[in-house]
C-alpha cells in the first residue's frame, strides 16, 4: 500500500533582529523538494510530499536550516541565529503553492530588498549549494565549529577556529589512501590551499594553552590583543577550501 503523504511547514525566526536585513529572496528550492522561505526575520521551510515520521522530518528541519544559517553567516560574514517556534502538518495534503506572512512590529515602512541585492543573492547561493554542503561531513563539521568560534566571546573562541583547521585538513585531504599519516594530510592540505605551517603556527600555539589551561601564558595574553588576527588564520583558510569545493559560493 502507497504511503500517504503530507505537508510540513516549519517556522520560526531569525535573531537577533537588530543584525537582520530586509531579507526577500524568494522561495528557495534545497532539495528533495525542500523549499526555504525567509522575509526579513521569517524562516519558513516546507515540503509538500513527506512521509516520514515527525521525529525524521523534524530533525531533518533543523539540521538543514542549522546549515543554511551558518553558510549565510560564512559567506557573508554575518553573525545570525534562528529558532523554530511553530511547525503544522496538513495530513494527507499535498500542498503546491502557499503565501507564508509573519506579524512584524510596526515600524517606520521599510521596503524588503530588492531581489538584486547581494544579500538577497547570499541566500540563493547558499540555498543552491547546500546539499552538497549537508551531505560532505567534514564541511558540515567545519561550518559547526565556525558558528561555535564567532559564537564565543572567550578564549575557547582559539580552539574552536583551530578545530576549524582540522575540519579543513580532513575536507581538503579526503582522497588520500586511509592511514595516511597526519603529517601527510597537512603537507597535502598546505600544497592545495596554498597555506603553510608558519601561517597555522600562532594559532595552534594559542588554542594548545586553552586546551591545556595555561590561560595567563604569554602568547595567550598576546593573543587576547590580537583577537581577530589570530581567528582569521583559520576563517582564511576555510574561505580557500570553501571557494575550492563549492565554485561560487563565495563571492
């Protein structure tokens, strides 16, 4: 007997609001008829053919929009968030063409972005390659650890962006035979990204005394200084991987 199939919408919002564009994209097909809606703070994303349980179909929602979300912020150096607030299910429905509208608060009237506008590009680029992004691990890894690192304001920011680095070394170096040795995988990864280990060095140095607890070192007190320099040794190196892997994601 066919399964009967239903419409899921997921919605929710973007926050924090203050740091939201007037988003207007258009609907954006992902995958496997996964459709993505986001105006302004809005995120809506729905499938008019699921027959999977909720519990699959849920956790399917908030990976995917996890991912969409944290490619945004890579690609467009922002440092958004999103939560789910509500989700329906109209059972048995197929439902081809739906109008998605949120309450917004009554603000000074601001027209959404034109269509045109990079931002409003940022999310259809994003929307194109994502399921290629969702289905590489070591990418999908990568864009965890680099939500966590801009999502920190501590000295754990160090070791997340040098996870980021080792995310990058596993991504790039993924034809190598396996055992290869990790000293390999690095030559390898610096041959293709065109990096070097005295690029790495300070930031491996800094995300070892956080590991270890050596909190007051030096090198720790003089990384506090140079805070974005030193995480932008690892944010570079994930730009070349990115622009290597996904051709025009990053513009």
């Amino acid at each position: 007997m066919k399964k009967k199939t239903s419409t899921y919408y997921f919605i929710g919002r973007l926050y924090p609001e203050e740091l939201c564009g007037r988003y207007h994209p258009g609907e954006i097909p992902l995958e496997k008829g996964w459709i993505l809606d986001v105006f302004h703070v809005g995120v809506c994303l729905w499938n008019p053919r699921i027959s999977q349980e909720f519990r699959y179909t849920g956790t399917y929602a908030k990976d995917a929009v996890d991912i969409i979300v944290t490619m945004f912020n890579f690609v467009t150096n922002s440092k958004l968030k999103f939560r789910f607030d509500n989700w329906v299910e109209a059972k048995e429905v197929k439902s081809k063409k739906n109008i998605i509208g949120w309450y917004l608060p009554r603000l000074p009237k601001q027209k959404s972005l034109s269509p045109g506008n990079k931002l409003n590009r940022a999310w259809k680029r994003v929307g194109k390659f994502f399921p290629n992004v969702r289905t590489s691990f070591y990418h999908r890894l990568t864009l965890k650890d680099y939500q966590n690192c801009i999502d920190t304001a501590g000295d754990d920011a160090f070791f997340y962006a040098y996870r980021v680095v080792e995310d990058i070394r596993r991504a790039a170096t993924q034809h190598l035979p396996v055992g290869t040795k990790e000293k390999d995988q690095w030559d390898e990864m610096h041959k293709i990204l065109g990096t070097s280990k005295s690029r790495i060095d300070p930031l491996t140095e800094v995300s070892t005394d956080v590991r270890h607890g050596d909190i007051n070192s030096p090198k720790m007190v003089a990384a506090r200084e140079n805070r974005e320099q030193i995480i932008n040794i690892a944010i570079d190196i994930m730009r070349r991987e990115f622009r290597r892997s996904f051709k025009g994601l990053i513009r």
